[in-house]
C-alpha cells in the first residue's frame, strides 16, 4: 500500500506563504475561499480503509461531499469488472453524490522514461506508481477509454473526469485526454478541462505520505503550515490515502486540517467549480 506523493505538496505559484503574515488585502474574502477532498486509489485491494477514510470524511464535512479517484485495477492484481460486490459499493456511494474520478488503469508505471526530465519525476515523486507520465498518446487512450468504461458500468453515470496517478502526466497522456472527452483533469498545481485546455482553478493540493518516517513526518508539518496559513489562498485540494489509515499520528493530522480548512473555507465539488467558472447557477440551489 503505497502514497504516490514524497509528502505534501503545494503548488509553485500558489503555495503557502513562508511569512506568518500577509497584508489583508491579499487574504481571499470568505465567500471565495474553497475546499476539494478526495480519497485517491479506490479499489478493492484497499476496501477497508476507503470505507475507513469515507466514514470518517462523512463526519468531518458533514456529509458526503468528497470524491473518490477509483483505480479499474490496482497493479492488475484488483479488477473491479468482475468483482460485483465492489462495483455495487461503488454504485451507492455514487448515489449518495460522491464524485467519481477515473484514476489510471494499474496505478502501476511500466514505462521506460527517455528524458532525464521524466526519469527524475518516476523515480523520485512516486514509488513506481506514476503510471501515466511515459505512456504513448496511443496506451493512454486505449487506458483511458477501457478504464472509464468499467468504472461507469459499475456507478451507472458518466466520470466526472480523470485524475492520473501521482497526478504525474507525459505528452502522451495530455494528447489522449484531449481526445477522449474527459470533463476534468487535475494535477499537482490546477484542475482543467482537457478539452479546451482552459484552467477552472488553481491551488495547493495537500496530502500525506506514510511510506517512510521522514516522509511521514514532513507531510504532517506542512499539513500544519496549512492550518496556520488556511485562509490565504481561494482553493485549497485536500487528498488522502488508503495508506493514512495505517498511522494514527496521519489520522489525526487529517481529521485537525479537514476541520480547521472546513470552518473558514466553503467544501464544494470538482463540477461546482466548473459551473462556476462557467457562470451556470447552483443546480441545487435553483
């Protein structure tokens, strides 16, 4: 059971601020702070800790409102297409209106990485697992396409886009998303529409890595600069892990910064964003 990310990252031109101060006028008024949460690697090898990770996010944002990045078959040893108990699992927390992602094939990369660029980025932000940044366009698409198939026969509506492990992409990749009519796709600094290439939003992401001591350690100490400096910048993504539940110091980090993000910050959805930046009213609220 791995984390994909080294520890928590936060994005370049949106991260933190290393001062404990700001001058207020820079502070995002209340009213446009956000808040996105996502379980990440969904699938039957980890059953126990996604339900584990959704009870307790349930609880923290008062309700269902995360999304789940669901893997068709985690390192091929996991297919969801066959395993009808999970796919009815994945079903209802569809209907509770939890946000389903396509998260990879495998989850596993495979590829031979030419650029020292790409090398650096599968060796040492993931455990082998960043397995969309040396597809071809070709692979990806075939991933692409097989992948949100099952993952849609299982919750009986479309994706609501596609989100690569690691959030790690190469060319190939970006050219099958563009070709396959995903709604959205996320990596580590903003969240797009492959379609158009238009950004719906830029910020932070902010997760936890429990392979090592050091990683473990340095995850919980930006997740506390997060909670310090929690109002000062519009969205902030939140993802966690199967892999958290197996450290009770990485609970109790994620339990302190999901509160204390969710009092100053609205939790919305991916597709509020989007119909936000699109300029479309509240479905729910009409």
């Amino acid at each position: 059971m791995r984390n994909q990310a080294a520890g928590a990252v936060i994005a370049n031109d949106m991260s933190l601020p290393s001062l404990p101060f700001r001058p207020a006028a820079l502070i995002p008024p209340a009213q446009d702070r956000r808040l996105l949460v996502s379980i990440h690697d969904v699938s039957p090898a980890f059953t126990a800790p996604v339900e584990a990770l959704a009870a307790r996010l349930r609880t923290l944002l008062d309700g269902p409102r995360f999304a789940m990045l669901v893997v068709p078959n985690h390192w091929g040893r996991a297919p969801i297409a066959g395993d009808a108990a999970f796919a009815r699992r994945l079903r209802g927390w569809a209907d509770e209106g939890i946000e389903m992602f396509l998260h990879g094939w495998l989850h596993r990369d495979d590829s031979r990485h030419d650029g020292a660029a790409a090398a650096f980025k599968a060796r040492h932000m993931t455990a082998g697992e960043g397995e969309f940044l040396g597809l071809s366009a070709a692979e990806a698409e075939r991933r692409l396409r097989d992948g949100r198939d099952i993952v849609e026969q299982a919750i009986g509506r479309p994706v609501a886009g596609f989100i690569a492990p690691a959030w790690l992409y190469g060319e190939g990749a970006h050219q099958a998303l563009a070709a396959t009519g995903f709604t959205l796709a996320e990596d580590h600094w903003r969240v797009w529409r492959p379609h158009t290439g238009e950004t719906v939003t830029r910020g932070p992401v902010i997760t936890w890595a429990s392979r090592s001591p050091a990683r473990t350690a340095s995850s919980l100490a930006v997740a506390g600069v997060a909670r310090t400096a929690r109002r000062m910048v519009p969205v902030v993504r939140l993802a966690v892990h199967p892999g958290d539940m197996t450290k009770t110091a990485i609970v109790a980090s994620i339990a302190r910064t999901v509160r204390a993000l969710a009092e100053v910050r609205q939790v919305v959805r991916y597709a509020d964003l989007d119909r936000e930046m699109r300029g479309e009213p509240d479905r729910k609220a009409a």
